[in-house]
C-alpha cells in the first residue's frame, strides 16, 4: 500500500506540518481578533500583531500537539471507519481539532488582549461561534490545503533524491 503523500510520513514531517497550520492560523487569527477588538487597522495595530503572533504561535503549537491534536485523533477513530477516505477523515479532523482550538484559542487570546476579568467568559461567548466559523472556513479552504500541498511537494523532492540516489549505486554496481 502506497503511503499518503499529502501528509507527514514522520515526526519531522508533523512538526513542519503542524507548524505551517499553526503559524497560517494564528497569524488569521491574530490579526481578526485584533482588528475586531480595536475597530481598526493602521500601523500601530499592525506592530501590536507582530508583537503578539510569536507567542500565539507557541502557545498553538503546544496546546494542539499536546491535548487538542490527541483529543481529535481519537475522536476521527471513533466516528470514521478504516474503510472511509482521506478525505472524510481529514474533514473530520479539522472539524475536531477547529472546536477545541478555537475554543481554547479564543479563551486564552481574550485573557492576553483584555486580562482575566469577570467579562472574560461572556466575551469568550460571544467571540467564540464567529471564530469558530472563520478558522473553520479557513481550515478547510486554504490552510490545510496549503499544509498538505507543502508535503507533497517535499515528498517529491525526497522521492526524486532518493531516485537520483538508486542511480548511483546502480551505477557503482
């Protein structure tokens, strides 16, 4: 059976996969929440995204290498068959793990934006369902088509590595 070129074959592999979502998404969100919050878009808001995009980076990376990506993968193993697509599988993957981050996401950016307050969970429930929606929308449209366009590109670049390497030894032989 031919292995899935359009997704990491290996750890390396997850990490720059994970990190291409990650940076894509958080970058997205990053400056959505930013621009909805302040009403506006000038420079001053653009250096307040930059400052703020590293940390959303790492703060993703983890929570969705450590709990949310765990958490999805059951669950795709549990309302899909191993007889059902890639591409079913993939959408149900995205679908579980834009719940969990995006929830998560939008808690933890409120806190870092505006401080834990008492308003800090009636914002969170009003953010939610539109963030939801836009990483949900940008997930399956254009993030994770870039993420897997990015593997199979490397995988090409393997493969034709390790052609050109076949042909050597063939030739030394």
């Amino acid at each position: 059976m031919e292995q899935e070129t359009r997704l990491p074959k290996n750890g390396k592999e997850g990490a720059l996969y994970g990190f291409i979502i990650c940076a894509l998404t958080a970058l997205l969100m990053s400056s959505v929440g930013t621009i909805l919050g302040v009403g506006r878009f000038d420079g001053e808001v653009a250096v307040s995204i930059l400052k703020i995009y590293p940390i959303m980076v790492v703060i993703a990376m983890l929570l969705e290498g450590v709990v949310i990506g765990r958490i999805a993968e059951k669950l795709v193993e549990k309302f899909t068959a191993p007889s059902d697509g890639f591409n079913a599988k993939i959408l149900f993957r995205i679908v579980f793990t834009v719940i969990g981050m995006s929830a998560c996401m939008t808690f933890i950016g409120g806190i870092i934006a505006n401080g834990f307050s008492s308003d800090t969970f009636s914002n969170w429930l009003s953010n939610w369902p539109r963030n939801f929606l836009i990483v949900l929308a940008a997930e399956s449209l254009v993030i994770q088509p870039i993420a897997r366009f990015a593997m199979v590109k490397l995988h090409a670049k393997q493969d034709e590595k390790n052609d050109a390497d076949m042909l050597i030894e063939e030739n030394v032989a």
